[in-house]
C-alpha cells in the first residue's frame, strides 16, 4: 500500500507510493533512500515558496513524485520532485529549448535540487492509450522530427561519450553473455556503433520518448514529457518506440516509419538503433540482470532491414 506522509505546514498530505521509493533505493541506493525522506520537507518548501495549492492525488515514475497544484492566479500545473543526477539536470535545459512546442511548458525550475514546475497536461489521456499502435508510431515520429530540429543546447551530455563509453566497456561485458548467440548479436551492435561513433550528431533528443511519455494537452493533441535529454544523433531516439508496447510483427515497420517520418538514412538510423541495444544490455550485464528478451528481439529483426 502506499505510504502517506504529511506535509509539515502545508495543509493536505503528499501521497509517497511504495515503488517510488523501492525504486529509489534499488537504483539511486542511499540517495535515493535519501531523497524519499526528504520529500514532505521539500515537497512543504516549494508549495510555499511558489504559492501553490494541492489540488489533486501524487502522481509518479521511475524517479520523480509529481503533484496537481493550482498557482495563486488560478493556473494548473504540476510540481515535479526528483533527485538531481545526470540525466535529470538536463531536462529543464530541454524544456526551455524547446519553449513548449512538442513539448510540456517549464513554468519554474530550481537550479540546486531540479524541481520544476510544468504547466498541466492530461494525463488519463496517454499515448499509451491508443488502440492503434501504427498511428501512435507516427505521433512519436512527427514529435521528435519536430523536437530533434532543435540544436542541442550546450552543456548537455553528448551521445559522443556515451558511444565511446559503451564500447569501452561492451569487451568485459560481453563474455558474461552466457548464450552464443546473443553474445554475438551484441558484438554485431558494437560493431554497427563502431561505424558511427565518431559522428554523432548535435541534435537536441528526448532520449525516452515512448507512449508512457506524450500525453494530450488542450493546447496541443499531444505533447511530450520527461526528457533525458543529450545532444546527438536523432536516431538514437527511435528504440523507445519499437521496445514499448513491443510487437515482433512491427518492429520493422515502426523502423520504418519513423526514419521516413524522420528523413533519416536508414543505415545510420539502424546503427544508432542497435547502439540502444548495446546501451541496455551492458546494463542488464552490469548488473547481473537477464537480458531482455524483446530488446534483443529488435536487434534481430533490424539486422535485416534493407538500408535503402
């Protein structure tokens, strides 16, 4: 059940569920045990110290405990509490770049612990939502050709270390791959990431721009959230789509799609695409994880596509 914890001196209560803070111990360790506790005091801090109001249940996700508030003028809005790291630092750079199109509107950020404030988006009404996987793969694809037209601000992480990164450690990693032939599909990643490495591009990418993350707004059918943002190449932003609401059947022409959408060539895309396959395994490697049966799904069923 969840675990309820009152606000020092804001009237109501905040919501605090279980996973968030499983899920913040498991992955952020006494960080993220950390931040759990601190949120009432920091949740009380910033309610006050923007003039807002509770108006409505906690919301969450991996990381971060979003709140329905209402502004002093009237205006809906969401308070979004999460732990500063790497990735989360960016977001704000992002949704300031992007100034609200194709994207949530940033309304307020502080810079020492990352809280924001976002303006109110529809969240009963997500893409996730849609029963036509093929039309929500065309949303996802007009969204980032829209958001990757923006040069990545500076001072973002670049997709350039973190391909040199990921082959630097895929030769450690690798031999722990118990089956042949998945040890030699992630090879072939590497491979495939070894071709591009060196010119990877300086768009601004979403990173997770998957179904969970394009909810509908009043201002916009559909709108995205929760960057992690980094400059690179904007193929690196098509996996999401093709690993979430998975299906074999699709993998080829959700790829498909998006790179037409896109204007992408299609090789590199490919590249760029079985690099996120590398990028989640070495995870799951790492950290004595099984590797995901779906993610190497995709690897298979691109390793096929026609580059033309």
């Amino acid at each position: 059940m969840p675990r309820f914890t009152h606000v020092g001196r804001v009237p109501g209560v905040i919501d605090i569920p279980e996973e968030l803070a499983a899920t913040q111990a498991e992955y952020q360790g006494e960080a993220g045990r950390a931040f759990i506790s601190g949120l009432p005091n920091l949740a009380a801090d910033f309610l006050h110290r923007w003039d807002l109001r509770l108006d409505g249940p906690s919301m969450y996700g991996m990381c971060a405990l979003v709140l329905p508030v209402t502004r002093a003028d009237g205006t809906r809005a969401v308070l979004k509490l999460q732990l500063l790291d790497e990735e989360t630092a960016g977001e704000p750079v992002a949704l300031r770049a992007w100034n609200g199109d194709g994207a949530v509107r940033l309304l307020a950020h502080d810079d020492t612990t990352g809280t924001m404030l976002l303006e109110r988006l529809d969240a009963a009404r997500a893409l996730t939502h849609l029963p036509d996987t093929r039309e929500a793969v065309l949303v996802i694809a007009r969204l980032l050709a829209h958001l990757t037209a923006v040069p990545a601000p500076k001072g973002l992480r670049h997709l350039r270390d973190i391909a040199h990164g990921m082959l630097n450690r895929a030769p450690e990693a690798l031999p722990h791959v118990p089956d042949p032939a998945d040890r030699a599909l992630l090879k072939d990643c590497a491979a495939a990431l070894r071709e591009v490495a060196d010119e990877p591009g300086d768009r601004l990418l979403h990173w997770d721009l998957h179904y969970d993350n394009v909810l509908a707004a009043d201002r916009a059918p559909w709108l995205a959230i929760d960057p992690k943002p980094l400059a690179g190449d904007p193929g690196f932003d098509l996996f999401p789509a093709l690993k979430n609401r998975f299906d074999p059947t699709e993998t080829r022409r959700r790829f498909d799609a998006m790179t037409d959408v896109l204007g992408l060539d299609r090789a590199r895309a490919r590249a760029w695409t079985l690099a996120r396959v590398l990028q989640n395994s070495l995870w799951d490697i790492e950290d004595g994880r099984p590797l995901e049966p779906e993610t190497l799904a995709i690897a298979r069923h691109l390793k096929g596509t026609p580059t033309a």
